[in-house]
C-alpha cells in the first residue's frame, strides 16, 4: 500500500444465474447426491429433455455468466439452451461423440459481440492486477478459475476449467458470481480475498462491456 486511504468496494447489482435452474440444489448435484436429470426446473433452461439438461448443465458456467451481463445490462436474457444452440453455430462449443469442448473463448467474444449490444474480449493473459480496474469502469469479466473456488479455504490442485463472473471489486478482494457455487454460501457476491483468489485463477477470462445504454 502507498498510504492512500483504502477505496469503499464498487460491487455491481447483477442478477445471478447458476448454471442449473435450481439454485439450492448445487451442493448435493456437486457431491452427487442427487442428479441434474432430478431438478424439477429443469423446463426452464430450454432444453429438449432431462438427458439434454444432465449433459449440459454441469458445462454451462460460461453460458450462466453471459445471462448474467445480458440482465444486468438490457433487462432481459434467452434460456441457457436458447445460447447454447447459438453457441455451437458459432463454434463455441465443440461436440466429439460425448465430449464437449469449449468454452473457446475467440469464438465466444466474436459470438458475444455479433449477437448481441456488447463488446467482449478474448484476453488469453488476463492479469489479476488489471481486474480491479476493469471491475471498477463497469467491465464484467468472465474469468478462468478452478471449481473449487466455491469453498476458498481449500487448497485447489490446478487453476481454471472453470468461468465465474467478476461484478464488483475493492483493495482487498473480489467480488464473484458463480454459477456452480454454493446457495446461501458462495453463489452471489461472494468475497474472496486477491490473495485467495491468485490460488485458484488462471490469469485468463473475457472482458465483456455494453456497447449501447443499460436498460432501466
């Protein structure tokens, strides 16, 4: 620190999608405890069946954090499914037999930013350094971070796979949508101090920005 007084955190007001349509349930879908197949919103997502919505669900972090900048920003999102199928036209995401690959994020921010009022930007090196920043002059970054960051206390064994949404920022920490994190624990605005966050962020993401006016 250089002796300035510490700024108050800028967090902003995004609204929270996880990426399955029951929130409550992540916890006992991510132990196993219950399949995604068994979520009684499962309707909601768009999606053409209960197999559709198992294969997809637990892949849709990228997906759930794009909804999220489309309702904060202009008020109004697709279903999941709706972006998915957009997706794979655009080569977001790549099907090998039951594999998925992707999110790929040069498609994705040519698809974020043809599709809809936003420019987003792929950003293979993404500093931690520069989120603060970012955050702070309205950006909503998706950044690569390991799952487990849902419980910060743990010790992750890599970094990334994983997309959460930066939405607010301060000296001390960042602030986090997640979409596979814990309801009432580490879902919406969750704190987690820079320190804690280097552990688990892969120093890559993409920086999504409005090009036309908030809506409300």
């Amino acid at each position: 620190m250089d002796g300035k007084a510490s700024e108050s955190p800028v967090v902003h007001g995004v609204p929270y999608f996880s990426q399955w349509e029951s929130p409550e349930l992540v916890a006992d879908l991510v132990a196993g405890r219950c399949r995604a197949s068994q979520d009684p919103l499962w309707k909601n997502s768009g999606a053409e069946s209960r197999d559709s919505y198992e294969f997809w669900s637990g892949r849709l972090c990228g997906v759930a954090c794009l909804r999220m900048a489309l309702k904060f920003w202009f008020g109004t999102t697709p279903t999941a499914f709706d972006i998915v199928r957009e997706c794979l036209d655009a080569g977001v995401y790549r099907l090998d037999g039951q594999k998925v690959h992707g999110l790929i994020y040069a498609p994705f921010a040519d698809y974020v930013t043809n599709r809809w009022r936003i420019q987003a930007d792929s950003r293979p090196q993404l500093p931690a350094s520069q989120l603060r920043d970012l955050i702070q002059e309205g950006a909503l970054p998706l950044l690569s971070v390991h799952k487990s960051i849902r419980t910060p206390e743990v010790t992750p064994p890599s970094r990334g796979g994983h997309l959460v949404l930066g939405v607010g920022s301060s000296d001390a920490s960042i602030y986090l949508h997640n979409p596979s994190g814990f309801h009432n624990l580490s879902q919406q605005f969750a704190e987690v101090s820079w320190h804690d966050f280097d552990r688990f962020y892969a120093g890559r993401g993409v920086v999504l920005r409005p090009l036309g006016p908030r809506v409300g």
